[in-house]
C-alpha cells in the first residue's frame, strides 16, 4: 500500500475520528507515511489545529473540527472532506471516551456521554461515509476502535465496556451489510497503551493489575494498534471482514 508517487486525485483518502493527539493521531501517521491523505476529525480544535501545525503537510492534512456525536456536524465534516479531497476509501472511528465509575456512581450524563461518542458516533460516521465510498466505486475499509473492555466485563466499566461491547455488535451488523457494496468493516480490541485517555482513568491499581495479567507484561504502544488498524484497511486484508482483532498483549487469550 506505498502510494506517494500517485498523481494527487489517486493518492487515497483516510478520515481519522479522534486524530489530533493519542492512538488516533499515530493511526493518521501510518497512512501518511504511506502517501494517503488524511482528514483529522476531532472535538478539541485547539489541539487538531496544533496537531495539523506540527504535522506540516498542508495539502495532504484536513483538520476538521467535529463532535462525531453530532449528525449535522458529521455530515458537514464528511461533505468538507470530499469538496477537498473528492474521494474517501478508509473510515477509522476512533473518537472516544472513558468514563470509570462504579455503577452506582455513574450518572446518566456520564451513560449519555460515553455511549453517544463510542457508539452513536461510529454509526453517524459510516452512515455519512459509507455512501462516498460506495459512489467513488472502489469499496473501502472501516475499522472500529473499540477495546478489550468490549471484550470482557470488569468493575468500574458499565458504561465504557458497554459502549465497546455494543461497537463490536455494530461492526459485525455493518460488515454484513456493507460488505455487499465491497466496504469491509472490521474492529481492533486494543489493550491498555500509554495515551492521555490511561492517564486520565488508569489509576496506580488498574495498571497494576494489567501488569500481572497481561503476558507481554507492558501497556502496547500507540504504533502498535496503528499497525493493526493499517494492516485491515490495507488490500493485504482485502478478504477480511466482521471481525475483531484484539491488540492486547495476550491479555485476553490469557483468560
Ligand atoms: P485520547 O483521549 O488520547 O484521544 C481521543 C481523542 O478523541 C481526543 O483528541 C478527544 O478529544 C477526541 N474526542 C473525544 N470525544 C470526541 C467527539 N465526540 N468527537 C470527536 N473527537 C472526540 O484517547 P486514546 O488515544 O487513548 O483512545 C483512542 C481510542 O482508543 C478510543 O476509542 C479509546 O476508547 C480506545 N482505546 C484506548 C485504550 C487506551 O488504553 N488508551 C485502550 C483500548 C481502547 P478531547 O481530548 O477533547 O476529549
């Protein structure tokens, strides 16, 4: 999938949700070092415009600021990306939130919060997306990062696990259908990896625990799920569909 030297309306396309910082910016980092143009869509534009500074690739970078749990704003990134870019053919729904509570603390603002971001925003943006990339007639790839939490229950995670849980649901029923039209949708399952979201909801327990459980013994690193991410947007995972990879260390064949 080396791409640079292609005329500039035959480089491909990748939106990044969440892209200005973490997990999601090492994900647009791949495809650009591998000659694709890359939209940014994120929440903080503060943070995407500096991104979108340090980056310095003005005519291969689009930094569109959108809370991906907004339709109106999802439609107005995606229409902005096709007037700059005229083509999209990868989709990565990484926007995301953690909200660690146990239930009884988390309220229905932090239910509302996390389900509408991890959840209703990967809906609206292939909903939005998935039709430009049906009319440009070459198929495409959406991958959704949703996590180990969706894989397995654990206190503290009644929202956040649901909302991952469910995205895994999500990109199995989009998989089927879209997968008529030629557009894969697969999900990647990441363990613990060092990013602002660890930070903020990691305490010194949690990662404890991660360190006894997890066979590689370390948190992944951001490039390690861009790989992931890359790999099944890529034609090497041309056949590749509905399915879960989990990026975690072993953490979850451990058991
Ligand atoms: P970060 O918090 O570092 O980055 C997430 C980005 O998404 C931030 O820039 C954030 O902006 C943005 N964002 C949040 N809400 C919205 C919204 N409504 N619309 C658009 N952008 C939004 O997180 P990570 O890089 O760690 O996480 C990326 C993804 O990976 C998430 O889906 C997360 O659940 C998942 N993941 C992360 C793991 C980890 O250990 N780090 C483990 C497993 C999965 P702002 O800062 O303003 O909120």
């Amino acid at each position: 999938m080396s791409t640079p030297f292609l005329p500039v309306t035959e480089q491909p396309v990748a939106v990044v949700t969440g892209g200005a910082r973490g997990i999601g910016l090492a994900i647009a980092q791949w495809f650009l070092d591998r000659g694709h143009r890359v939209a940014l869509w994120d929440i903080d534009a503060q943070t995407l415009a500096r991104t979108e500074r340090e980056l310095a690739l003005p005519d291969r970078v689009l930094a569109v600021p959108c809370d991906v749990s907004q339709p109106e704003a999802v439609q107005a990134a995606t229409d902005r990306v096709v007037a700059a870019f005229g083509r999209i053919d990868a989709l990565v729904n990484n926007a995301g939130v953690a909200v660690f509570k146990p239930v009884g603390q988390t309220s229905w603002a932090d239910w509302r919060t996390v389900l509408s971001t991890n959840l209703d925003g990967a809906f609206l943006c292939t909903q939005a997306v998935a039709p430009v990339m049906q009319q440009g007639g070459r198929g495409g790839a959406v991958v959704n990062i949703a996590s180990i939490s969706g894989l397995r229950a654990s206190t503290l995670r009644v929202a956040y696990g649901t909302s991952k849980a469910a995205l895994i649901h999500l990109t199995k029923q989009h998989a089927t259908e879209l997968g008529t039209v030629g557009i894969r949708v697969n999900a990647v399952a990441p363990g613990p990896v060092e990013t602002e979201m660890a930070k903020l909801v990691h305490s010194v327990a949690i990662r404890s625990d991660y360190h006894d459980v997890i066979p590689l013994e370390r948190y992944g690193t951001t490039e390690e799920i861009a790989n992931v991410v890359g790999f099944l947007c890529s034609d090497a995972a041309s056949y590749v569909n509905g399915q879960v990879i989990a990026a975690d260390g072993g953490f979850d064949a451990a058991g």
